[in-house]
C-alpha cells in the first residue's frame, strides 16, 4: 500500500514564557490511500460456487481510500538563544477527524534544531539549522470497495475495508532556514530526510 496526504493549517500561538511558546491549528488533510488486495477467491466464496472441481481461483482488487477529514493540532516549543544562535525543541499533537466516520489519523512530533544566526540588514535575520525529528503517524481508514465481474454469471465481490497505517520508521534527519524579513513577516523551509519518507515544510508567519 501507498499513502500520499496533504495538510493545510491556520495556527496561533502565544509566548508564555520567554522560552516557552504554546499553539494551537486547526485545518483539512485531504490525500489518499492506494491498496492492492490478493483475494483467494476458493477460501473467501464459501461452497457450492467455489470448490475443488471448479475453482474460482485469485482476483486482484486494487483501490483508492480517499481521506478527507479535519485536523486540530495543540503543541508547544521550548526554545533558547542569543544573537548569534539558538536551539529549539517543540512538541506537537494532530488529531484528525472524518465527517463520514471513514478514517482517523493521529500523529505525534517532536523535534530538536540548533543553528547559527547571520544578520542581512534591519531587521532582517537569516537562521539556517539542521536536527532530528521524531513522526510517528497512526491511520486508519475504513470503507466499502466493489469489484467488476468476477465469476461466470458476472457477479463480483463486495468487500468491506479498514486499513491501519503507522509509522515504522518515524526518525528522520532535518535540514531547513527561517527567514525573519521583519518583526512582522517571517519564512521558513524545512525537509525531512527519513528511511521510508520525506517530508517538505514550507510557511509563512505574520506576527501583528
């Protein structure tokens, strides 16, 4: 099976503390799920239709899984730094909720980055940095998926689903900048280099 998902998320954030920073977002994750299932037709179809003086044999029933559910986020960074550097660690919690009841996703970040700071004019600070980061993604998906013909009269199978995803490899190594154009505006770039995936961050942050 394969995953591809997209999240896009409106979050605002406080300072509690001077090191110490919580926030909350709330957004869509929208994606899909490809899934190829091998059915053994003779043991799924139950006798007299399928038996050893004629055997149904294998069917391939690849499908879609389509995820379309909201999200709400709440985390916190704990952070530390000077004008010429800083390290961070934040945390972060994703519960994501299907209006159809068809799938559930849960994920967990936690994330570590240290880096130098370089000053490009007023107010403007560029902060390039590297670190680990820890995804670990619980999914589960659910539905209902029909087949063509599958046997001699053209009927076929109905086959009802639930599909659980986590994270075998949640560590990934991260490379990225943050770009401060003003005490307003800011950018930043990440990519997350894992064993099994890759991630890429890119955002815009207003600060009134």
């Amino acid at each position: 099976m394969e995953s591809h998902s997209s999240n896009t998320e409106f979050k605002a954030d406080v300072w509690l503390f001077p090191f110490l920073n919580l926030f909350a977002g709330v957004g869509k994750v929208k994606g899909h799920v490809n899934v190829g299932v091998d059915i053994d037709l003779d043991a799924f179809v139950p006798f007299p239709f399928c038996r050893p003086a004629n055997p149904c044999g294998h069917a391939q029933l690849p499908f879609t899984a389509h995820v379309d559910n909201t999200s709400f986020t709440f985390g916190s960074i704990l952070g530390y730094g000077t004008d010429h550097w800083f390290a961070a660690l934040s945390l972060a919690k994703t519960i994501s909720v299907s209006a159809k009841d068809r799938s559930d996703m849960k994920m967990t970040n936690i994330a570590g980055r240290v880096g130098p700071r370089f000053a490009l004019g007023k107010d403007v600070m560029l902060t390039p940095y590297v670190g680990a980061n820890y995804y670990d993604m619980d999914v589960t998906v659910s539905g209902l998926v029909r087949s063509g013909a599958l046997f001699e009269d053209g009927d076929g199978v109905n086959l009802r689903y639930k599909v659980d995803l986590k994270s075998s490899r949640p560590w990934a190594a991260i490379g990225g900048a943050n770009l401060e154009l003003s005490s307003h505006w800011a950018m930043q770039a990440e990519y997350n280099w894992g064993k099994e995936s890759n991630r890429f961050v890119l955002s815009l942050t207003f600060r009134p």
